[in-house]
C-alpha cells in the first residue's frame, strides 16, 4: 500500500471526524431554536442573538487559532477543540436563563473556531499534491453529514420539544472523536517548524509503515529546503508584498463565503420555510435535511472533480447555481407563490450551488493559499473574515425578511452573488496539481504563474 493511501486514510479520518461536530452544530439550533422560543420566550432579536453567540465565539476562536497551532501543534489543537466542544455542549444543554444559554454558546462557538482553521491546515500539511484537494472537500462532505444529523435529531426529539436533549447529544461524537485524534501523530511539517526533527521522521513512519529510511530522509530534506526558502512567519509579512495579494484575496474570499447568504439558510431554515407557507415538524425540519442531502452529494462531487477539472471552473460553477437559485427565490415571494415545489426548489439549489463551490473550496483555498510559516495565520485571517460576514447574516436575516420581505432580502444575496462572481473570476488562482511550495511564486509573481512552475 503507498504512502499516498496510508495518508489520505489519515488525513480523511481526521477531517471528518471533526467536520461533523461542526456540521451538527449548525443545524441543530436551527431546530432548537423553534422550542428555545417559546420555552424562554425569545423576540425576533434574541433569537438572532442566541444564533449569532457561537459565531461571535467562533470569530475570537479563529483569531487566535493560527497561534494556537503553531504553539502546540495542529493535533493537539484538535483534540482540545473535542473535549471542550462535549462539555461546553452539555452546558448549553443545562441553560436556565437566557444569560446562561448565550454564554455556552459563545464558549461553543470559541472551540468551533479553532476547529474551522486548524483542521484545514492539519490538511492541506499532510496530503499529497495529487489527492489534497479531495481531501480537503471531505471535511465539507463531513460538515454536510453533521448538519444533516442535526436536522433530523431535532426532528426525532420534536414532539417532546426536547431542545435540551438537541444541543446535549452533541457532546457524544465530540468525546468519540477526542479519543481518535489522540492516537494520531503531527504533521511533520510541524514538528520541522519547531525544531523537532526526530518526531517529524517518527510522523512520517507512522502514517506510511512501508517508507524506506531514504524515502523519509528526502522528504525531510523537502520540507527543510521549504521552510528555510520561506522567511518570517508574522502577521506583518501577510500585510506587505509578495503576500499582501494573498491576504486581500483570501480576505475578499472569506467574506463573499458567507455574505451571500448560505447560514441564513442554514440557521434558519424552519422560520425559511414557514415564510414560504409550509408547516409541522415534517416540514421545517426534515425538508432541511432533505436539501442538505442533495448538498452532501453536490460536494462529493464536487470532491471527485476539484483535482481534474480544478478549483476555479468548480468555484465559480457553484456561485452560478446560487445566483439563479436566488432569481428563483425572488420569483416566489414577488409572486406569493408559497407552499409549492418551487420554493423548495429554491432553497435546494441555493444550498448545493453553495456546498459545490463554497463550501467546498473554502477549505482548500485555506489550506493551500500560503507558505508553510504563513499557513496557520493565514487559515486563521480568511476564516476570521468569513465568521465577521457570518455574524452580520446571523445578527440580521430574520430582521431583514421581516421588514424587506423575502423577495428583497434574496435579491440583496443575488446583487452580492454576482460581486462574488466577478471577483473569483478575475483573481482567484488555480492551484490543482501544484505543490504547496510552489504556489508561492503566484504571489511573487504578481498573481500569475510564472513558467517554470506551470502545473502539468
């Protein structure tokens, strides 16, 4: 068996493991949050609160997540995002007061928020070139299940409103997969970074048995070639040249993700589908889950053709889905045209052109857009920017499609869709088939590729 096996194994472990935590996370609030209400008694605006604390906490999480791996490692980041994740879970599940909901979900939100920019960079440093992309759109195919899993134990626990027992069961996938990541070792790519060469070989080995001492002595002579051609590592050599093109892209990037709209959706699916005429449990939950199915199949897809056709055709096929998604979902409510297929159809081709595109490069493009020193930080810049567009979403869509009106708030997601478009169209690179010490000289190059690094 190659070591491209041992390690994709690995490495497709480790992201869906995590994925899923984050996945339930999502959606399971969306189906808590109907029985949240009427339990506590939540305004419009308190129900935007509760949705917008974890994401609040998922924006300082991402913040220092960059630090954070690089000071401890990327596992042991990971394995302390499980633990706390379960019991910050059980304590959200325990909330008596309003006051002591938000703080459990802020704390939740803070794990999430590391898991979101270590995983991609754990990632993007163990898969080979050859199969990297597929690796990262796993964690996507991961989070797609989580939320999935969280539609439907909502909808299992409906009929008792049992909103307690939605947010509680969290806690158990979270323990499960705390004791996976602690048998898996660093990247070497890490252990390089801080000196450790002995434990870089011993990570090697175990991920491919089979590795001559050769084979694992070159690769080690890769990495430290890589790293010594890289200088600095700071947040000051993001934000000057050749990287300060790297920065403002995947700022711009990170934004875009979420300003267009997907965690409207996502968060508030059921109060969605109730504005477009549909009622009961079967209908604001398990219609969610159902349009979350077709989305894990679009970003399978998307997984088995990211490192054949690329990231650019795959991206911006996906936000062309959504803008359409959107002049459909405008249709519906300009036309009053609730309660049909036409509506669902909307939000389901909103959802999979996201998850096709979106969702599914956003962990490639954070993995892959910097240099081994620059990686974490950079992770952690993008999905720092991306959390700020989704807590504007979380903090104003219900809000908006109260006083707007559905058709007005889509066509706001449908002007920012085509911003969206245009914007990858013109600067975002293709990075199939390179190494990630080459894609540096994109950026040194002012964002092109120079010849000698043309991609086969």
């Amino acid at each position: 068996m190659g070591r491209s096996t041992h390690l994709g194994t690995l490495v497709a472990v480790t992201a869906a493991s995590i994925g899923v935590i984050y996945g339930y996370d999502l959606s399971n609030i969306a189906g808590a949050l109907l029985f949240i209400t009427d339990d506590f008694g939540l305004s419009t605006h308190q129900q935007e609160l509760v949705t917008t604390a974890v994401v609040i906490g998922q924006l300082v999480g991402a913040i220092g997540a960059g630090a954070l791996a690089n000071a401890i490692g990327r596992k042991r980041s990971m394995v302390l995002v499980a633990f706390t994740y379960a019991a910050f879970a059980l304590f959200s599940a325990a909330a008596v007061t309003v006051p002591m909901l938000l703080i459990a979900r802020l704390l939740l939100g803070l794990t999430i928020g590391v898991s979101i920019v270590v995983v991609p960079v754990f990632v993007a440093e163990s898969a080979p070139a050859a199969r990297r992309g597929r690796l990262l759109v796993a964690y996507q195919v991961a989070t797609v299940a989580g939320i999935i899993i969280g539609y439907l134990s909502a909808y299992l626990l409906a009929d008792n409103h049992d909103w307690r027992a939605m947010l509680g069961l969290a806690a158990v996938p979270a323990v499960l997969v705390g004791v996976l990541l602690l048998k898996m070792p660093d990247t070497a790519r890490w252990y390089v970074l801080q000196g450790r060469d002995d434990d870089a070989r011993r990570a090697l080995q175990l991920v491919d048995p089979a590795a001559t001492d050769a084979t694992v002595s070159a690769e080690l002579a890769e990495i430290r070639a890589a790293l010594s051609a890289e200088t600095g590592g700071s947040f000051r050599d993001m934000i000057r040249p050749p990287y300060l093109r790297a920065t403002v892209f995947v700022v711009a990037l990170g934004f875009f993700i979420q300003i267009t709209g997907i965690n409207a959706v996502v968060y508030y699916s059921p109060r969605l589908f109730e504005a477009m005429g549909y009622h009961g449990n079967f209908a604001l939950l398990v219609l969610p889950a159902l349009v979350q199915v077709a989305a894990l199949v679009a970003v399978v897809i998307s997984l088995l053709l990211v490192d054949r056709l690329g990231r650019r055709p795959i991206l911006l096929g996906g936000i062309a889905m959504m803008i359409v998604a959107n002049i459909v979902l405008i249709a519906v409510f300009a036309g009053g045209l609730t309660n049909n297929a036409l509506g669902f159809f909307g939000v389901l081709l909103f959802t999979v052109g996201f998850t096709f595109g979106f969702g599914a490069l956003v962990w490639v493009y954070a993995g892959e857009s910097f240099p081994a020193q620059l990686r974490s930080l950079g992770s952690s810049t993008m999905l720092t920017s991306d959390l700020v567009a989704n807590a504007i979403v979380g903090a104003f869509f219900l809000t908006m499609l109260n006083s707007l009106g559905g058709a007005n708030t889509f066509a706001v997601f449908g002007v920012l869709a085509v911003v969206a478009f245009g914007f990858v169209y013109r600067f975002a690179p293709e990075t199939k088939g390179r190494q990630l010490e080459d894609i540096r000289h994109f950026w040194e190059h002012d964002g092109r590729w120079p010849e000698l690094t043309e991609a086969p």
